[in-house]
C-alpha cells in the first residue's frame, strides 16, 4: 500500500513538473504511454527488449559461471591467488566504456564481441565475491566429509555448495544490476537493436517520450525480474536459517 | 583389523612465532573388538592425536598404519552438522548405504525420531550430539573415534548414550577410541586406558582392564577405580 502511494507521489511530480517544462524537454505520463502503446502494438517494443534480455541473459549466465570457478579456485589454491590477483585488480578497475571499444575493435562490432565485453565487465565482481565466499568455508566440515569419505562431488553439493548460495545469491543480486547497466552501452554503440539502440536513436531525434518508454518498460521488466527470480532464490538458498525474530 | 599409532613427535608454529612441542612420541596399538580410551588434562594434545590417527593431520613425524579399507565413524567435540540439511539427510549423506528399518531403528535407540526432518539449528546441544552419535554409527564403521562424545548430557542420558556404544562395540568387530575426561566413562566402555601426561604428551601409564565389558559389576567397577585412584598419576 505504502509502495503504491509513493509510485502514486512520484508519478505526480512527474505530471506537475511536465506542465511547468513542455512536452518536449519531459513529455507527460500519458504521452510516454501513448508511445508505449504504439511500439508495443507495432512489435518493435518486444523485439527490442528480446534482443537486450537475451544478452544480458548471455553474458550473465557465462560470467557468473566463469566468475564463480575462477572465484572458488583462488579461494581454495593459494598458488591461483597469487597469479589471478594483478588480473583481477586491472579488470576491477577497468572502465566498462574501455572494455566495450576494445572488444568492438578486436572482435568487430558483432554480437559475440558485445556479450563477451558485458561478461568480463561482470567477470571480476563475481571472482571476488566467490573468492571470499570460498575463503570462509567452514573447514571442520570439510574434515567431517573428509573423515566419512564421502565422495567429492557429494561433498560439493552437500557441504560446500550450501555454504557458497549466499555469496552465489549476492553476487547474482549485484552482478545483474551490473549487467543491465553496461548491457545498454554496448548496445547503443555497437549494436543494431535492443534498448540500448533504440535509445541511442531517440537521443539523436531528441525524442524525449521515445527514449522515456523505452526506458521504462526496461526498467520495469529488470523489476519484475528481481521480485519473481532473484529474490526467491535467496529465500530458497537461506531457508534453513532459523528465521530472524 | 588393526590400528598402530607410532607417533614420533609433532610439533606447531604458533602465529606468534616458535615452535611448541604438541606431542611428544607415542605408540600403541588397538585390534577389533577393543575400546582404547585416552584420558588426559585439557590442551594435552588429545585432538591433535585424533586428527593425526584420522589422517586430517600429515604433518608429524611417525607413522600411522591403519587398513586403508576401514570405514571411519567419528563423533567430533562439536556435533559438526550440515546446518543445512535435516537430521535424516545428515546421517544418510555420511551413509549412502544404510536401509531404511536399520535407520528407523538407530533412531528410535537415540530418541530422535521426532526429530528426522528438523535442521541442526533447531535442536539442543544434546540432541545435536545425539544426531553426530547417529551419524557414526549409520556407517557401521571398523574404526569408531569418539571425542567426548558424553560431554554436557545429563546423566541418564549420557548412561543410556554409555550402553548404546557398549552395545554397538560389542555387537560388530570394532576399532575404538574413545577421548575422555571422565573415568566413569573410561572404565565403564574401555578395555584399556591410556593416561596422558600434560603437553606435550606421552603415555604416562597404560591400564588394562582384563574383565569383559558385559560382566563388570557396579562392585568391580568401585575396585577398579579404588586401584585407579591409587595410582600416581597426574591427569586425573
């Protein structure tokens, strides 16, 4: 109730200050809906956030695969710490912009070069995040495993994996918002559709309520996304916790 | 089967820097069917033994030979659960192979059947020490290593706990050390003693205990502790 009435609050603002500015600096609700509605209708709104959830659902998949192995590596090899560290600490603090020219340079401006330049941007927060997660794994477990011999995937599914699914979870919460940040850029420079695109476009045009639909609807698809699949998974993952008064 | 403990010496590196002495050299051997007890003051180095006898711990000098087949059941100071998993999954992943009546059974000797699919963090320190109980027992091991498996139970339990090994041990040919400081317990399920002195450890004295575990009356018991207690030892 509570969250209806501050969309309710914002929504007015929005109303108010479109009167004050013009519809062409900051169309009006109805105005952004109505542009909304046509895309919709002609097809181009689903093709264009088609195109960007399958990439963001690429590169999420193959960086958070990647990011989690390599994590769990340094996390348990001290040899791969030590060699993975610089790497990490350069793609940490490289520009996502860089990563993005660069790829479109070397690979073409192709879609391969686009998920691969969104997954590494990704990449290294993943590492990190697995890495500690790794790092903090409860050894006398290990050994309890250790002493019953149990096999080493049942050891990994059942006593190392539980361990990790908050990490996984976390880095999942924060490597998607990543992702639907970065995946836009690299569509606006070097991709022919998808949001990103279509946002490019309507910034050349200057067409405001173009470029507020689209990025609406982008923004209330990465919403019902959060609430429907990442949050579930955490509950999932954490459910044996005794819960908090 | 059997076990042959031939420790030479162990040392550790503190944080601080320096190295101290953990156990100084140690042997015995234990066959099937026999309860070894080691009884000895707190921080003697007793965990440090177990974790060397359970291969967790290869860096000490010495030798272990233990068969390379003998299924290990252990019972840690802590319960070490997978908080995650419930009760039941918690035995069966540390026994794949057990059936579902022996499991039953196991559960109903132990007093956990309410318990089956409730999550470790959901039970009392003795129930949790109960399901680590279960949990070594499931495995029908050929080596049993029980470290103060008895601690913080109330008596009638911690009795009933007593008999449920005593009845495990004698029922299959078991290797077993049991880590104590209660010689109640000791005489109770050992069949020899070990005495401990402080760090670094050696055996001070070992003490056989020659009547069957089944046949010792609460008379024998008395004159076994008044000869124990007789005794010039320092761990007591």
């Amino acid at each position: 109730m509570l969250r209806l009435l501050s969309m309710a609050l914002l929504l007015a603002i929005w109303w108010t200050a479109a009167l004050f500015v013009g519809g062409a600096k900051l169309p009006s609700p109805p105005a952004v809906l109505n542009v909304i509605i046509a895309e919709a209708s002609s097809g181009a709104l689903f093709l264009h956030l088609g195109a960007t959830l399958a990439r963001v659902a690429l590169s999420f998949v193959l960086a958070m695969s990647l990011g989690s192995a390599i994590g769990y590596l340094m996390g348990r090899v001290k040899l791969a710490d030590r060699l993975g560290d610089p790497w990490l600490i350069l793609l940490l603090n490289l520009p996502a912009l860089v990563v993005i020219v660069l790829a479109y340079i070397w690979a073409g401006l192709t879609e391969a070069a686009a998920i691969a330049a969104i997954a590494i941007n990704k990449l290294p927060t993943a590492v990190v995040t697995l890495r500690e997660g790794t790092r903090a794994l409860d050894r006398s477990l290990d050994e309890m495993a250790t002493v019953f011999a149990m096999p080493r995937w049942r050891a990994f599914r059942h006593v190392v994996l539980p361990q990790l699914a908050p990490y996984i979870a976390a880095s999942a919460r924060s490597g998607l918002s990543l992702v639907w940040k970065i995946v836009l850029v690299a569509e606006l420079l070097g991709r022919p559709n998808g949001v990103g695109f279509e946002i490019g476009v309507a910034f050349q045009l200057f067409d405001t309520p173009r470029l507020l639909a689209y990025s609406l609807t982008f923004a209330a698809v990465v919403l019902v996304i959060e609430t429907a699949l990442v949050q579930p998974f955490e509950a999932r993952a954490t459910r044996w916790r005794p819960r908090a008064a | 089967m059997r076990l042959e403990v031939d420790i030479t010496g162990k040392t550790f590196e503190s944080a601080a820097g320096g190295t101290h002495e953990v156990l100084a050299p140690i042997k015995f051997a234990l066959q099937s069917g026999e309860v070894g007890v080691l009884i000895g003051p707190s921080g003697c180095g007793k965990s440090t033994m177990l974790r060397i006898i359970l291969g967790l711990d290869r860096d000490f000098e010495g030798h272990i030979a233990r068969p390379p087949e003998a299924r290990i059941g252990m019972v840690f100071q802590e319960p070490r659960l997978l908080p995650w998993r419930s009760v039941e999954q918690n035995v069966r992943l540390a026994a794949p192979g057990i059936g579902d009546a022996k499991l039953s059974e196991l559960f109903r000797t132990l007093e956990l059947e309410q318990h089956r699919s409730h999550f470790p963090g959901e039970l009392s320190l003795g129930l949790a020490r109960r399901v680590a109980l279960a949990r070594a027992f499931a495995v029908e091991p050929d080596l049993l290593v029980l470290d103060e498996p008895l601690a913080s139970l109330d008596d009638a339990l911690a009795g009933r706990l007593r008999d449920e090994i005593a009845s495990l041990v004698g029922s299959r040919p078991v290797m077993t050390l049991l880590v104590t400081h209660s010689i109640d317990d000791a005489i109770r399920l050992g069949d020899r003693l070990f005495f401990l002195s402080p760090r670094p450890a050696h055996i001070v004295r070992e003490v056989p205990i020659s009547i069957p575990r089944a046949e010792r009356s609460e008379a024998e018991l008395g004159r076994i502790r008044a000869e124990l207690a007789a005794l010039p030892l320092e761990s007591k």
